[in-house]
C-alpha cells in the first residue's frame, strides 16, 4: 500500500477523498531528507517534495566531519571521493605548511550522489518522495485550511499523483521546511538573518598527474578579504576549488577565485562548472517555527559562522524537526503544537545554537587576526590536534572553548573590543 492510500485509508478525518499526511517536507537536501527520515521510521505518512528532479548539482565543498558522519541514518553509506589525512594551509598564498593526521580526518563526497542517497533512505524508511514540485506557499487560516489541525500547502508544476493542474493543494498535520537559504518556508516563519556571505566554486577536471598530487589532502587559504577563505578538495578525477566572504564586493570576491586557481597552477584547466550560492546565519532571536510549521537547516539559517560549513547542521536539524514534526502532527490543539515547537527550538538552541555562538566569536576573531589564527594552527601542537579532532566529531568548538583557558582567553579579548 502506498503512503497516499494509506492516508487516505485512515488520516484524513476531516474529508474522506482528501489525502491528509502526518508530516510534509519541503526540500530534499540533507535536511529535508533527514527529517523525513526520522519523520518515516516512526511509522508516519510521510511526503517528501523537491523542486528539481534528482540527483542534482549543488554548490558545496562536499567535506564530511565527524558530525555530519554521526548524524547520518543508520547503515548509509557515505560515497567517498577521497579521505583526507593531510591539510596545507596558507595565507594569502604565503607561509604554505602543511600538517598531516594518521587518522582520516575528514572524507570527501560529491553532493549529487550524497543528497540522492540521502533521499533514497528516507523512501526506504517509508516516505514518498515527489519530484519537480514547486511550493510556492503554506497557508495555516483561510478558506483553503480545513481545520485548525491542517497545514495547507500549495504547490505547482503538477506534481501531485501525475496531474498537470497549475496549482493544487496538499495537506499536512506537521510541515518540514527545508528548502535551502532563499526559503519561502523561513520567510512563512518569519527566519531572520545577521549574516550572508557569498560562495563561488569551480568543479575542475583535471589528468591523472595533477590528481594524484592530491589525493588525501586539502588546501585551505586564509583569504584577503576580511572572514574569507578558499579550499580545494579532491574528488578523484577533478578538484572542487572555491572561496567564501561576506557579500558585498562580489567583483573581489571573483578576484580572490581567479588568484587562487592561478596561485594553484590551475588556471590552464577548463571547469566543468561554475557556480555561487549565498549562505544565510540566522540570527540569535531568530524563530524556528510558526504554528504547525518548522524550519531546519539553510531554511532556519543554521550553518557554522566561521566555515559556513552546513551539512553537519543540516543533517542534525534535520533530524530533530523530524522527530518533532511527528509530536505536533499528533497534537490535537494549538496549545499543545505550540509547546512541541518550542520544545524543537529549545533542543536546536542546546546544541547547534552554542556552537553557532562559538562560531561567530571565531569569525571576528579571523577577521581581525587571521595571521595570528594561521601561526597558531600551523606551528602550535595542540591547535592542530584540537582542529583534528573537531573534524572527526571528537569535539565541537564550544567544547574547544570551555576546555582551552588559551582559547577562551582570546575569544574574551575579541569580545571586549
């Protein structure tokens, strides 16, 4: 029996030809598909709907640290491109040095074979999963909201059961939003943000030569820009290279690429894609939910500050809005959905909410100091073994801080200035 004649077999209280799912995901990235996951394996309807078909291109390193590794469902796995137990860092293409681990300390993966695989445990957990739907907005009060218990979400491009209308509604007892950094699910909750920076990347395909100088090492640059970096990460036959600052000088940030492929001696190598994305940190006051609707990951603006890095949040936010997207799917009023959603912030602030304020005290302390951040990684023994260990998921950067008096020290000094 498929989830849509299940639920029209026993969900759909309120009107017996309309299917009424317990949870409704919008996005299929690695937060949306974790949540449905975690909304599935409970033995909920569960629908999973993406805009694009899959597998699809996304702008992403594709670098999996230990907790994105921790978070992901039981028995998946990773695609690995390469491990890596070496990293060359420099700054600004000067005082190159690079350190190596014994152990892996992060792997590599391409994010169209991560994202499909991702999505693939979700079905076989149990959801149904909807390709080329577009939502273009949830209603929660109206004429088209049947009761107080129903989320109404409105989609196009004749996603629904094979039907070509230009706008038709699905129900929902629960809503995921997890539709990336440009969310219409955040701005439906209201999401505020305190950050945006700009990414560009270049995936280049490279000879054989050129990869196996590669292989099991990263490149990471402490960039010109204030807060910027650039990366390279092996992925077999070609390297993806990108760079990130703040937005605002999208013409420096395109130089700052441009120097740092040819500083590589990569400039003779055509890529087979360019891309950019924006990535969005919420702010601390930001909501994670409005009555029957949470958002996670991009969409909630949960990302790490100071790397941007995302998957590892989305994959733990993923999880935790699905998980209590099933509470308020069986909440029976709105005073009970209300506590189930505050309960979901409380557990994202717990957790990604201290290493997200960690974060941004790094941020400004690179912004100010990246010389001395590069010196201490690259010469100090125990800040390469506490880099190490955050990517292996042996510790987070709030553990770092609480533990190191030197490191809470320099983040009191940037506070006080």
């Amino acid at each position: 029996m498929s989830g849509e004649q299940a639920a029209q077999g026993s969900g759909a209280e309120d009107d017996q030809t309309q299917t009424v799912w317990d949870v409704v995901v919008i996005g299929a990235g690695p937060a949306g598909a974790s949540a449905a996951h975690a909304a599935a394996v409970t033995g909920r309807r569960v629908l999973l709907l993406e805009k694009a078909e899959l597998p699809r291109y996304k702008t992403c390193g594709g670098g999996i640290i230990g907790p994105s590794r921790d978070a992901l469902p039981p028995g998946y796995e990773l695609p690995l491109r390469d491990r890596v137990h070496a990293v060359t860092f420099s700054l600004n293409g000067r005082l190159t040095r690079t350190k190596r681990s014994r152990q892996m300390l992060f792997g590599l993966i391409n994010r169209p074979e991560f994202d499909n695989g991702l999505v693939e445990a979700a079905r076989e957990a149990g959801a149904e999963v909807r390709t080329g739907v577009t939502v273009t907005r949830v209603e929660q009060h109206g004429p088209g909201v049947p009761d107080r218990r129903t989320v109404a979400v409105v989609v196009t491009n004749g996603g629904i059961a094979g039907k070509r209308a230009a706008e038709e509604i699905v129900y929902a007892r629960a809503v995921v939003g997890a539709d990336g950094s440009a969310s219409r699910i955040g701005a439906h909750v209201g999401v505020k943000l305190d950050q945006v920076d700009l990414g560009l990347e270049s995936e280049i395909p490279v000879p054989a030569s050129v990869a196996e100088d590669w292989t099991g090492r990263v490149h990471i640059d402490w960039g010109p820009l204030p807060g910027s970096y650039g990366w390279v990460f092996p992925k077999g036959d070609s390297l993806t290279v990108g760079v990130i600052s703040a937005r605002g000088d999208g013409g420096a940030t395109k130089r700052y690429l441009d120097d740092f492929i040819a500083r590589l001696g990569l400039s003779g190598f055509e890529p087979s894609v360019s891309s950019g994305h924006l990535t969005r940190c919420r702010s601390d006051d930001s909501p994670l939910s409005r009555g029957r609707v949470l958002v996670c990951g991009d969409a909630a603006g949960l990302l790490e500050p100071w790397t941007r890095e995302g998957i590892s949040y989305a994959l733990r936010s993923g999880r935790l809005a699905g998980e209590w997207a099933v509470r308020i799917a069986e909440a029976h009023d709105a005073v009970d959905a209300r506590r189930q959603a505050l309960n979901y912030a409380f557990a994202v602030k717990a957790g990604l909410g201290v290493e997200m304020g960690v974060g941004r005290r790094m941020l400004a302390l690179f912004e100010r100091r990246p010389g001395l951040l590069h010196a201490v990684l690259t010469s100090f023994p125990p800040a390469w073994r506490a880099f190490a260990g955050i990517t292996r998921g042996k510790r987070s950067l709030a553990d770092l801080v609480r533990t190191h008096p030197i490191a809470r020290r320099a983040l009191d000094a940037v506070d006080r200035t």
